[in-house]
C-alpha cells in the first residue's frame, strides 16, 4: 500500500514539475517584446524558434552607426519596444544588438541582408539601411515555398514617417494582414513624402517657374 502511495505521489509530483516548466517558458516567451540579442558562451547568437512571424530591426553600415545620435537611436529603439509588446506573444521582435556594445550589430544586420538576396533575390543595399524586417520564418532557418519576407528602409526617410512606416507594419502585423506588396508600396510612398518634406522650398520655386513659363 505504501509503495501505491509512493508511486502517486512521485507521478503527481511529476506533474506538477512538467506544468511548472510549460508554465515557465510561455511566461518567458511572452517578456520577449522585443529580443535583444545576446552572446552566447560559444560566442554566436541564438533567436527563439516557434514564433509565426519574426520582425527586425538591423543595421547594415558602420557609417551609419557612426554618425547617428544616441538621441536618434534611442528614439528608433522606443518605437521598436513599443512595436514589440504591441503585436502579441505570437509574433517576436528582435532588435539586433551588438550586446558588446550600445549599438546596433552591422555584421550580423549584413549576413541577414545576405541571406534574403539568397533566399528571395531580394536585393538591399547596405547604404540604404538601417532596416526593418518582417520575416514568416525563422530568420536562421531557411523559408518554406509559401514564406515571404518585407522590408522597410530607414535611409530616405524623416524620423517622423519612419515612425509612420513601423506603426503601419505594427497593425498590419496585429491584424495577421502583412503583405509584402503593400509594404513595399508604402515604404515607396513614405520615401516620397520624406523627400518632398526635405526639399519643400525647392519644389515650390520649382512649380513657381513652371507656372510662369505656363502663363
């Protein structure tokens, strides 16, 4: 009788420990908003697997991440945080990080720019960094015939429709609704308005000489 005993309570203690475990690791994935790489003891980088979508924001030149300001890369990654946490346990952020460092890892944002030329033939210039991209697979595993892949680029943009392009790709990606034509129409069209904001006064003497001429 004793050992019946023992026996039940070893199974529901067993149990109890499994639960404990499952418990803890959906409570660690959810604190994952966003990920911050870090080095492992053998010195590479390891992102969690299991997630449905994986958004990233990479850095691809040095001369960008020499001459931004810590204000303007701390602003960047406020918004990344913010997008993190808003789109859900099921879909991870990893901001790529030099975790040796404050910045942002460029050689690692260049092997993934490499591994979607490779995989895609999609084609981003290191210059026109930094990136978001939004990925529907593991970015360390290669995709599958119905993965795809999106990408925002940072480089022709003001701050403020950099903000305005992640907070479209956050509801897109909260309403399970991302697509890779619309948001590279929308990062066209930003581009636009971004440019048309920086050389405001030069256009409007533009379309003055033009209606003169026209008149």
């Amino acid at each position: 009788m004793n050992a019946i005993k023992i026996k039940l309570v070893l199974y529901f203690l067993n149990v109890f420990l499994i639960f404990m475990l499952l418990a803890s690791c959906a409570i660690e994935k959810k604190e994952l908003a966003p990920l911050f790489i870090e080095a492992t003891n053998f010195g590479k980088f390891e992102i969690p697997e299991n997630y449905k979508t994986y958004t990233m924001f990479i850095a691809t030149s040095h001369h960008y991440i020499e001459k931004i300001t810590t204000k303007e890369l701390y602003k960047f990654k406020k918004e990344f945080i913010r997008l993190g946490k808003s789109i859900g346990t099921e879909n991870l952020a990893v901001w790529v990080n030099d975790p040796r460092s404050e910045t942002l890892n460029v050689e690692l944002g260049k092997t993934y720019c490499d591994r979607l030329d490779s995989w895609y033939g999609l084609y981003l210039d290191y210059s026109d960094g930094p990136f978001i991209i939004f990925l529907t697979h593991h970015p360390d595993i290669k995709p599958n015939e119905n993965d795809f892949a999106a990408t925002i680029s940072f480089e022709h943009k003001t701050n403020d429709y950099i903000v305005e392009a992640m907070e479209y790709l956050e509801a897109q990606i909260r309403r399970g609704k991302v697509s890779k034509f619309k948001t590279t129409t929308v990062d066209f069209w930003l581009d636009l308005k971004s440019f048309a904001t920086k050389n405001a006064k030069h256009l409007k003497d533009v379309i003055v000489i033009v209606v003169n001429a026209m008149t």
